[in-house]
C-alpha cells in the first residue's frame, strides 16, 4: 500500500470509527481561532495599495522634505457652494457666515480661510481683514457695486480659479464656488498618496459638516477626512449587505441540494466554523480587513457549499444501494478526500499565485484566501464527513426520519439528463466538438487584449447614487448616506477647467554645481504633450520661480544673480551656495524651503498638466521630464503613484497567472502519476480551465470590465477554483476507468454522478460569490460578476468538454499501447 493510501485510510477511518473526538478536535480548534476574532482591524482605501512603490517613496520624500507646501493642503477643508448665481449679495454672505462659523468653533482649529466671497469684499473695502468686517461689507453693500467688484476680481487669476467653469465676468454670475479651510497642524497629515482610513482630518471634517449644516444655503464640506470616512463606512456596510445575502442564497440551494433538515444543519455548521477559522486567522496574523478581503467570505463559503454536496452526494449514492453508513462513508470519503486533495491543492495555488504581486493587499487576499481553502478543505473533508455520520447512527437508534436521501443526477433526473449532453458530442465528434472551442477560446482571447487597466480611487468609494432598493432594508443593513463620490463628480464636472494634474520632479544631488539652474530652465523647454506651457517653455514652480520673484522685489539680490549671471539670462551660473543663502536670509526664507533643502542636497520642480491630459499621458510626459535632469530625478505626484498602481497590477495578473498555471500544471502531473500511474490525465485535467481563462479574458473587454485591483486576481483564481470542475471529473473516471471497464461507460459515471453534483454547486456557488454585485463599492460588484462567470464556463467546460478531451486522451494513450505490443518480437 501507498503512503498516501496510508494516509487516507487512517483519517477515514478516524472518520467513521471515532467521529466523536473528530468532532470535538475540530470544536476545540474553532475556540482557539475565536480568539483572533477579537483582535480584527480594517483597512480600506487607496494608500494601502501604493507602498514600497519607487514613484510613492519619492511622493514621501517630497512630503517629508518639502513640508510648508503639503502641510497647508493637506490640513484644509473645502466648502463647495452650489446656486444659481454664488456671486449674488445672499450667496456671498451665506459663505462668509460658514466661514465664520467654522473660524468661530475653536475645536476645528481654524488658521485661515479664503473664499471668493472674501476676496469680493477685499475688493469693496481693502480694510476688511477679518470675517466680521467682510460681512458688514457685504451687508453694506449695493447688488451693483458687488458686480463691479466682481469684474475688478475677475483679473486676479486666484479668485476666477475658485469659480465654476460657467462664471461669466460682465454679467458677474457663476454656479459654483469653492472656499478653502486651513486646519492647524493635526499630526501627521499626509504621505501616501490617496486616500486610507486613518486620517487625522476625519474627526475635525465631520464636525464641520454640523457646523455648517446650521447655515441656509447650499454648501458642502469636503476634503480628504470625509474620503477616509467613506472608505472605512463602505467596509461594513458592504460586508453587512454581502454576508447575508450570500448566506441566504446559499441556505435556499442547500435546501434544495440536501433536501433533508439535519443534512442541511450540519452544512450550516461547517460553513460557520470555516468563517470562524478564516476571520480568526486574520486577527492572530494581525491582517487588517481590507476592501478586497470581502471577497474572501462568499468565495470559501461558495467552495464549501461545493465539497459539501459532493460529500453528501457521493455518500448517498453508496447508501441507496443498501450499504451501511460506515461502508458507505469509508467509500465516499476515501474517494473524495484525494479529489478534495487535488481540488484544494490547485485552488490555493490558484489563490497563492497572488503572493507574488509587488502590492501588499493583493498579496493579502491570495494568502488568506490560500489558507481559508485549506481550512474549507479539512472541515468538509473531515469535520462533516464525522458529524454526518454520528447524525445517521443517532438517526437509526431513535428511527429518526429522513427525507430527500435520493443523490443528486440519478438515473432520469433533469440533472442526470443535462448533465449527460456531454457524453453525445464525446461519443460521436469529440475532435471536431474539442477544435471547435479551442478556436472559440483563442479567438476570446485575442479580443480580450484590448482589455482596460485601471487603479482609481473611484474603484474604492460607494457611487454616487446606492440602489433605491437600499433604502428600503432595515437597520443594520441600510447603508450609510455617501456623498464623496457625487462631490468628485461635481467637482470635475463644474471647475474642470481650474483642476488639471501636477508632476513633481524630485531632485537629489549636489545643488550648488554652476550647472544646476541652467540645467533646470533648460528642462522647461519644448516640454511634452499635456504640460502648460507658454512660447514652448513649460510653467513651473522651482526654486527659479522664487529667484524671479525675489529680484523683482529686491535690487540688492537682483544685483546679486546679475553678477553671477554668465550669459545674461536671468538664471545665476555661479557662487549658487550664496544665491541659495541670501534667499534662505530674505523674506523669501519659507517660499524658498518649498522647492529646495536647506542643506542644498534635493529639491522639487512641479509641473501643471492640462485638464483633459490622461493618466497614461501624464505619467508618460513625466518619465520623458524626469530624464531631461542631470541629477538623480524622478517624477512623482497622486496621478503617476496611480499610474505606477495600475502598472504592477497588470504585471501582477499576468504573472500571477503564469504562476498558477505553471504551478498547477505540475501539480495535477505529479498527483495524478501518484494517484494513478497516469501523469497524462493532469495535462487533460487542465484543458477546460485554459479554456476557461480564454472565454473570461474575451468577456472582460466585451462587458467593459477592466483589469484594477480585485479583478487582477480573476485569473489566477480561475485556474484555482474551475480545476474543481474538471477535476472532479477527471479524477472520478479515473477511478472507474480499468480492464473491465469501458471509457464509455466510466464516463457516463462520472458525468452523470459527478457532473450533476457540479451542476448543484455550479449554482450555489455563482449565486454565492455573485451576491457581490450588491457591494457598495465598484470593484467588489465587478469582481463578483467576473468569479460568478468563471466558475459558470469551468462547469460547461468541465461537463461538456473534458468528456471529449477524455476520449480523444484514450485514444492516444490505446494507439500507443498498440504501438509498443507491436514493437514488442512475439516469442
């Protein structure tokens, strides 16, 4: 006997022979992972996915070094007043109230504040510095003077760049306007770009918005604290909305695959001690729950549903023939702890090929994912197998009644009859039938290069308007009132033309070269496509932005850069240590530190972009910036850290891909060599999942869903949950297919046995994992429909096809048989 036969018939007959301290093993195992319950945290957002990246190390450093700048944007609070016209006399005193209101309360910590309405009444009277004083301005003054002193304003830059883009300067109108709030520093308030859910800001954000809300108007509060909220509210309300709704499909198809109230009890309970051991896993890993992680709950208790009804199944296919209940599952349960085996072992591959990504949560996902399928295995492999058969034993000894115990596809079921279409196209054309969907597949899989790849904060955050539906569901499960994404919207909407992106160029080396600033006014030239620019020179903000600036308010520095001025450009070539300290000496000091160290040793140079300039465009445009300087450079900012996101995301899928396949591929050959003495049938095991993958490709391009965070693992998970199909079956003819039995008949067992318990746990598992479409956030619905799609093609791949790449396996397996009895010399 093999040592895996070994193996397997010691923890089967620890199965039937002690199931009680199987039971109790497992129960105590279950307290121990309650534990770690208590110890979960959560994590969501877009900062999560951005670490350890070269262009994020760089936006750091930046933050780090170039404080003043960050500080200030990073610790404010924006007010976006919409109305017909924001620049009429009620509208301007609405603002300058909130402004009030908000500088009034002293726990907001309000440094400052500045508004369009502000400015206007700057305009009316210069004198007015404070809040108070710009109201009585206001009050005082005429709806004709307010228009006047809108026309005067109009010429500052800063004040239209606070307006929608539909102001218009001689009818003095516009629809929307945006003030600015300055927090005093908070704590750390920046660092990794987008948005996470520890921001100092949240706290001091929500209580602005009830300061606000008491004032008539319509004014909105917005600002990064309010996104972290959202993040961290869309968590539990999506888990909260997606749990339960998985756990009622799957309850209305366990009713109808097990069809018996104790059957239907004991997967109940297995289900739950999976999640307990998962969730439990979490806290005593110390792995925060993350958006992506939501995923994990319908996918384990999806698969689990599936090891169950074939457990059961298979059990009740050995019981309606008359054996007993420890004959019968000793059967059942050697049978199908080695295809559980190697169902569990492709699908954690399949899962684990996502450690291999660069980002932290997609990494996150595939462990736990990896290790909550092992414990899906062990608990249905074991733990059901033990508690069904002490059901049964008590049921006997009390002559307890049992329902529903005839198995799945039996002979002239609907399943049985579906299910068996695959035997008609293997029997009469099973090459044509098996070339014929390889040329679908490639095809599918040519189409589906086109497809997207994104990484957006917007994957993260709840849309704009949830389904009314929503708003009908009780308490817990209603979720909460999102406004962030419909404040973006609005934002881009309406000041598009204010907001286009900026790149930061980070410099690092030694400043005070003679080269140094010419190199940096040289880089601005005929710069690339996307970036402002006026007479083919870039717009920057550099440390030669405050040289400029400083000579023109001062005669004695600007005698100072003339004479160290070689070719009369404006630009000092020499003695660049003395230029640096006559500014860090001057007025200039705080302007001066926010474009270069004090120690000379970095500085930044940022670039605007256009408005309609793609993410792709801006990264591109900033790489070609980036080489234009002769120090060590390199281009950073919100949009390229993205960019960089959605290009490691790409690279994940594909790699996690290669993986998965490559990983999987060697381990169906060894075990089916082990198993069988077939290593063969691992190739052919293979097939319909390679399919699979190529159907699901061509269908995320044609249902426009891109490749982003969640979806990226699709793949790889598609080779780790659709070998389940395939596998089942390839491993049930397997183990009917011998001498004396032909390959007709050993598939007609397996297809119609095996293939219509997968038709069950096809459903049960699609509708499982496709509650996710009810998810708060995009990537979650997105993510449900493509795993729900996988598993429907790995079903009819895996009935349908692999009969016929069963067939045409024998046929060359027999022709080669034949080709070596002939070789061989008759004696």
């Amino acid at each position: 006997m093999r040592a895996y036969e070994r193996v397997i018939r010691a923890v089967s007959r620890a199965t039937v022979e002690r199931p009680g301290a199987v039971v109790v093993v497992f129960l105590a195992v279950t307290a121990v992972f309650a534990v770690g319950l208590g110890n979960i945290s959560t994590d969501a957002g877009t900062s999560q996915f951005t670490e350890d990246l070269p262009a994020q190390t760089a936006f750091e450093a930046v933050n780090e070094e170039f404080s003043p700048t960050f500080q200030e944007s990073s610790g404010s609070t924006q007010l976006i007043q919409s109305a017909p016209n924001v620049l009429s006399k009620p509208e301007l005193l609405r603002m300058l109230e909130a402004q009030k209101r908000l500088a009034d309360t002293s726990s907001l910590r309000v440094t400052s504040t500045s508004s369009a309405a502000s400015v206007i009444a700057q305009t009316l009277d210069p004198s007015a510095q404070t809040l108070d004083a710009q109201i009585r301005v206001v009050e005082n003054a005429t709806p004709r003077e307010i228009d006047e002193a809108v026309r005067t304003a109009s010429e500052n830059e800063g004040f239209t760049s606070q307006l929608s883009d539909d102001f218009n300067e001689h009818a003095a109108t516009a629809s929307a306007t945006v003030a600015v709030v300055v927090h005093s520093p908070i704590g750390s308030t920046g660092g990794a770009a987008g948005a996470g859910t520890d921001s100092p800001l949240t706290s001091l954000q929500l209580r602005s918005q009830n300061v606000v809300a008491t004032v008539d108007g319509d004014i909105t509060v917005f600002g990064g604290g309010l996104v972290s909220a959202e993040f961290s509210n869309v968590v539990f309300d999506s888990l909260i909305l997606v749990l339960p709704a998985s756990i009622t499909l799957i309850f209305v198809f366990l009713v109808v695959a097990y069809r018996d109230p104790i059957d239907l009890l004991l997967g109940v309970i297995a289900l739950g001690v999976t999640l307990v051991w998962t969730f439990g896993f979490l806290g005593l890993a110390g792995i925060a729950f993350s958006q992506l992680l939501i995923a994990i709950p319908p996918l384990l208790l999806a698969v689990g549903i599936d090891f169950g009804i074939h457990s059961v199944n298979r059990y009740r296919e050995e019981r309606i023939t008359g054996r007993s209940i420890t004959a019968s599952m000793s059967t059942a349960n050697r049978q199908l702890l080695v295809a559980f085996f190697i169902v569990t072992g492709t699908t954690a591959l399949g899962f684990a090929a996502n450690v291999t990504s660069d980002l932290g949560p997609i990494r996150e996902f595939g462990l736990v994912a990896a290790v909550g399928i092992t414990f899906t295995f062990l608990i249905f492999g074991v733990f059901l197998p033990a508690m069904k058969v002490l059901s049964d034993r008590a049921r006997e000894r009390r002559n307890f009644p049992t329902f529903g115990q005839r198995p799945l596809g039996a002979e002239g079921s609907l399943l049985g009859r579906i299910s068996a279409s695959g035997l008609f196209l293997a029997r009469r054309v099973p090459r044509a039938f098996t070339v014929f969907v390889v040329v679908l597949a490639v095809s599918s899989s040519v189409y589906g290069l086109g497809v997207d790849t994104s990484f957006s904060q917007e994957d993260f955050l709840p849309p704009e308007e949830t389904p009314a539906v929503f708003d009908d569901l009780p308490e817990p499960f209603r979720p909460s009132d999102y406004s962030v994404t419909g404040t973006l919207n609005f934002l881009e909407a309406n000041f598009e033309q204010s907001q286009g992106d900026s790149v930061t160029i980070y410099v690092q080396g030694s400043l005070q070269e003679d080269h140094t600033l010419e190199s940096f006014a040289r880089a601005r030239e005929n710069p690339p496509a996307g970036v402002v620019a006026s007479n083919r020179t870039a717009e920057t903000e550099s440390i030669l932005t405050v040289i400029e600036s400083r000579s023109a308010a001062s005669p004695e520095f600007r005698r100072l850069v003339e004479r160290n001025d070689a070719n009369d450009n404006g630009i000092p070539d020499d003695n660049l240590d003395q230029i640096y300290a006559a500014l860090l000496d001057s007025p200039a000091r705080d302007q001066t530190l926010r474009y270069i160290t004090e120690d000379r040793r970095a500085a930044r140079i940022v670039y605007q972009f256009e408005a309609d300039t793609t993410q792709d465009e801006v990264t591109q445009s900033g790489q070609e910036l980036e080489d234009r300087y002769r120090f060590g450079a390199i281009a950073t900012g919100e949009t390229i850290v993205f960019q960089a996101v959605s290009d490691v995301i790409l690279a994940s899928a594909l790699t996690s891909l290669a993986v998965a396949l490559t990983a999987t591929a060697v381990f169906l050959v060894l075990i089916y060599a082990i198993l069988e003495g077939r290593p063969s049938l691992g190739l052919v095991n293979l097939v319909p999942i390679v399919i699979t993958i190529g159907f699901l490709v061509g269908s995320m391009r044609a249902l426009d869903l891109p490749v982003n965070a969640l979806t990226a693992t699709i793949l790889s998970i598609t080779i780790g949950l659709g070998t389940d199909y395939s596998a089942h079956i390839v491993h049930r003819f397997a183990d009917e297919y011998g001498p004396d039995v032909t390959v007709d008949d050993a598939l007609d067992d397996a297809v119609r046995g095996t293939g219509s318990a997968l038709a069950g746990s096809m459903l049960t598992t699609t509708s499982g994992i496709g509650v996710l479409v009810f998810a708060i956030t995009p990537v979650l619905g997105q993510f449900g429909v493509l795993t729900a799609l996988s598993i429907f093609y790995s079903y009819v791949t895996a009935v349908f096809l692999t009969p016929s790449v069963l067939v045409i396996w024998e046929r060359i397996v027999e022709r080669r048989r034949t080709a070596v009895r002939q070789a061989i010399p008759v004696q």
